[in-house]
C-alpha cells in the first residue's frame, strides 16, 4: 500500500504573522524553515511514506522542498488550501496512492513516533485517523484511505468537520491525541516549545513552559 505525506506550506516570509510583536519578517522566516525542514526530515525517517510532496504558492518554499527530497505542487496564488489538497488527490490518484496523510509544516514537537502513530491507528483497509490540535477543533494531522474518501475541510473548527465527513462516508475513525501533533507553534508564549534551537526568541515569550510539561504524550484513542 503507497503512503504519500502531503505537507502543506505557506509562503516563508509571511508565515507566523501572529509573532510579529516579538520576531522580524528575517526572524520569522528563519524559524519558518527550521520548523519546515525539520517536518521534511522527519517524513522522510518513517518507513512507511514512499513519497513526501510539497504544495505552495512560495516558489523559495518549493526549491527548499526539492532539496529535501520531497515531490513538489505549485499551488494557485488566488486558491485555498482545501482547493490545492483536492488538486493534491487528483495528481496522486493515477499513481494509485492508498492513503494520503496532510499534515503541517509548522509542529514543532512532532516526532516520527508521532506520526507512526497517526499512520497505526487509521483503520484498515477504509477509514480516517485524524489528530485534533491542543484545543480540541483544528485538524494537526489527517491520514485518509482511500484519499479521496471525503472532502477536506481546513479552516474553523476542522476537527468536528471531517469527524462529521468521515461518519457521512460511513467511515471508521481513529482519534490519536499526542502532544507532538497538538501542539501548535502561533502565538508568542508558545516560542518556549523551540527553546533548545532558539533561546533568543523563546527569552521574549510572555511566559515559558517547562520542556517536561511541552514534551509529555497525549493518550492515543481510537472512537
């Protein structure tokens, strides 16, 4: 069965906008590829993704991607991301891709245990795992099989939108709650969960969380 990781990303430079307060248009740009390679990397240490691809509308983005060995789709200026991941199904489905899993580009605490996990508990042959954000409505990871099983529904409250998808379909559904797939990286106090690469932008947060506390492992369920 293929795996094909799907990694949204947008553009480098206007990433982040949320830590403008606190970082440069430079600074924000720099962690906006640490944070992009790194999930590269990480992709590519899972066995069981054969193929990483890439979709943005930033052309510096792109080359970076190719570098990273990953396949790359030029995303539309004037598209959405649920528009650009459907254009994203349509390439793969000739290719006979048995799941695609989208996941951002910008989690900070994701491991490859996390996303083996979020792989393992999507249920076989049909059905949909799926890895809510730390506060319960957005979609941090999606792993759809086959990919075109329901429609993509990025945006407010994600999480309950595809869960109401899945159930449309009449398909299984695994919910899998780690920290490294919940946890986001958007506001300022949440520049502490990049502390050990970045001190001089963690030391302007607002507060700090304590790495024990940022690293701990939600329990994985499946409904």
């Amino acid at each position: 069965m293929t795996t094909v990781a799907v990694v949204p990303v947008k553009p480098l430079r206007r990433g982040k906008s949320r830590l403008a307060g606190v970082l440069s248009v430079e600074e924000r740009t720099l962690l906006n590829r640490y944070l992009f390679t790194r999930t590269l990397e990480i992709l590519r240490a899972v066995p069981a993704i054969e193929q990483v691809l890439v979709v943005s509308r930033d052309s510096a983005a792109l080359a970076l991607a190719r570098e990273h060995g990953a396949h790359t789709l030029q995303e539309q200026s004037d598209s959405r991301l649920n528009l650009a991941l459907r254009r994203a199904v349509a390439i793969l489905r000739p290719a006979l891709v048995s799941t695609i899993l989208v996941l951002p580009a910008d989690l900070p605490l994701l491991s490859v245990e996390d996303v083996r996990a979020l792989l393992e508990a999507r249920p076989q042959p049909r059905g949909l795992a799926i890895a809510p954000n730390a506060t319960g409505t957005g979609t941090n990871g999606l792993a759809v099989a086959p990919p075109d099983a329901i429609e993509f529904a990025y945006g407010e409250d994600s999480f309950h939108k595809h869960l109401a998808l899945a159930e449309k379909a009449g398909l299984p559904v695994a919910i899998v709650r780690r920290t490294g797939l919940a946890r986001d990286l958007d506001y300022p106090q949440d520049l502490a969960l990049v502390a050990d690469v970045f001190p001089e932008f963690a030391a302007r947060a607002p507060f700090s969380v304590p790495s024990s506390l940022a690293r701990s492992t939600i329990r994985v369920s499946a409904d």
